[in-house]
C-alpha cells in the first residue's frame, strides 16, 4: 500500500535545492542571474489552508517570486489554481510585515510556469490566462473590460525529450531528468510492467551518468514515487477511455457528464484503496474533501 504521507514527485525532490532553482529559472527565462543571488524555498507544505500544496515555490533575493507547476497531464485550471496558490504564498511572505500600514508594502513580482511532460501531444509552449475562465457578462448588458481586472499569465513548457531543446540544454539537472522519464516510458513499452521498467530505468541512468547521485541517495524513493505517480496516471487515463467510448456509444451529453463524475468517483475510491490521503486525491479529481473523507470512512 502506498504511504499516506506520499505527495512529493520525483521532479520536486530533485528541484529541492536553491541553487538549481536557480539554474532552472535562468533556463526557462533565458536570462543570467548572479551566482550569489539568494533563492529561498517558500512551497506551501501543509494543507491546513484549502487543502492546498503546490510542486515548487521560492524567492529570488526577496524581488522575484516564482511559482513551477510540474504536470504529467494538461489542467485547464492551473492558472485558477495559482492563483490560489500565491495568494497562500503572499500571505506567508508578508506575515506581520504591516500589510494594514499606511506606507507601500513592497512585495516580489510573481511568474508562474508549468513544466508539461505527459505523452498527449502538446507544442513547444503554451499561454494559459486566468481571464480565459471568466463567464462572459454580455447577458447582463456589459461589455468586456479590456484589460480585466484580475489577471494571472501562465507559461506552459513541454520538457519532454526532443522539446525546448534550448531551455532544457540550459540545465542540466531538467536535461537529465526529460531523459530519465524517457527511458522509463521506453522500458515500459518493451517490459509491459511499469515497477520493472523503473528499476531497469534507475540501473541504466546510474550507468549513464544520469541523474547519478541523486538515483544514488535516493532510489528507493524514486521507485515509489515514479510507480505511484504511473499508477495514478494509468487509471485516470484508462478510466477516462472507457467513459469516452461509453458516452460515444450512448450519444448523449447528460451520459458524458454522468460518465465523468463516474469516472471521477472510480478514481477516488481507486486511491483510497491504494492508500492516497483524501487531501491528494481532491486535487486531482476536485471532489468536495467531505465527499471524500465520507467516501474513505466507507471503505
């Protein structure tokens, strides 16, 4: 069974140091920074605030903060859910820092960027604006407000093998870890068997020198990140396909909506079983947290 405490990927704790944030940022902005410029790591941890955590969270000498999504899956939401994320993150930087003063509370210019790796088909980049999910108001008589008033700018970047070349050859530490997930995909499609394929694919890195001393320190980790996080994309993938051919065959939409909340209620109880906390599992199926603490005392 899986750890209940599982939440970290392998792409996090490999990040998990200021000095190749710093390094990964200057490769997907193309820009240099100085090489004493201080990186703080502020990721949102807990889950006491909404139930929230997010993948990579740090400041760069206090001006710049940059908030790194890693997503195997594209979620039309990320930019919602950013903006959820900084908000928390905001908060935790200017805690008793006199945000109800009279004088100008400087605060550092956020970025926000999602790094793409999943096997759909996905360009080079992608711009993703939370302005995009607003209702349109033309019912109500209104017209657009152009700029809104509220506005959060995502990058999307495919970090996959043979993707943003420039940007991955800019770091190494990403260089090597789009070629670890590559040969594991690779060993899986020749092993049939995904626990096989990662074990195989931690050998042949370690030979290569790819991602060696990491894999060194912490390969029993890796193996049970990489098979939880596969396992979690099979079935939401394999689930997902059924419910399409289903809705197809059935030609009706309320059978599609019916079909995906039914998808969605598979998965969860799918990961429960597993051993996923209902806090995990709400962030990727946006169940209600009490439907899944119910689901979870059920089972």
């Amino acid at each position: 069974m899986v750890n209940e405490k599982f939440k970290n990927s392998v792409f996090t704790t490999l990040f998990n140091d200021p000095a190749l944030l710093r390094e990964l940022y200057c490769a997907l902005e193309g820009v240099s920074l100085p090489p004493d410029a201080p990186v703080s790591i502020n990721t949102l941890e807990n889950v006491l605030f909404m139930e929230q955590n997010n993948d990579i969270s740090f400041e760069i000498d206090g001006k710049l903060v940059v908030l790194i999504e890693h997503q195997s899956t594209i979620n039309p939401n990320m930019a919602l859910r950013l903006l959820m994320y900084i908000g928390r993150v905001y908060e935790k930087i200017v805690e008793g820092s006199g945000k109800y003063s009279s004088k100008l509370l400087p605060i550092p210019r956020p970025e926000f960027f999602v790094l793409y790796n999943g096997t759909a088909p996905f360009p080079d980049e992608k711009t993703i604006r939370l302005s995009g999910t607003f209702k349109k108001t033309e019912s109500l008589g209104l017209s657009e407000k152009e700029p809104p008033a509220l506005e959060l700018t995502v990058r999307v970047i495919n970090i996959n093998e043979g993707k943003n070349e420039a940007i991955v050859k800019r770091c190494k530490k990403l260089s090597e870890y789009s070629a670890f997930v590559a040969k594991t995909r690779a060993f899986q499609e020749e092993l049939g068997d995904m626990e096989e394929a990662v074990k195989e694919t931690i050998k042949y890195c370690q030979k290569h020198d790819i991602m060696k001393e990491f894999l060194e320190t912490h390969a029993k980790e890796v193996f049970n990140m990489l098979t939880s996080e596969w396992n979690l994309d099979d079935a939401i993938a394999y689930r997902s396909k059924e419910i399409r051919e289903d809705s197809l065959a059935q030609g009706r939409d309320e059978g599609r909506e019916e079909g995906i909340e039914e998808c969605q209620l598979a998965i969860a109880r799918n990961l429960l079983t597993e051993g996923f906390t209902p806090e995990f599992i709400q962030k990727v199926t946006w169940l209600s947290l009490d439907s899944l603490k119910e689901m979870q005392a059920d089972l």
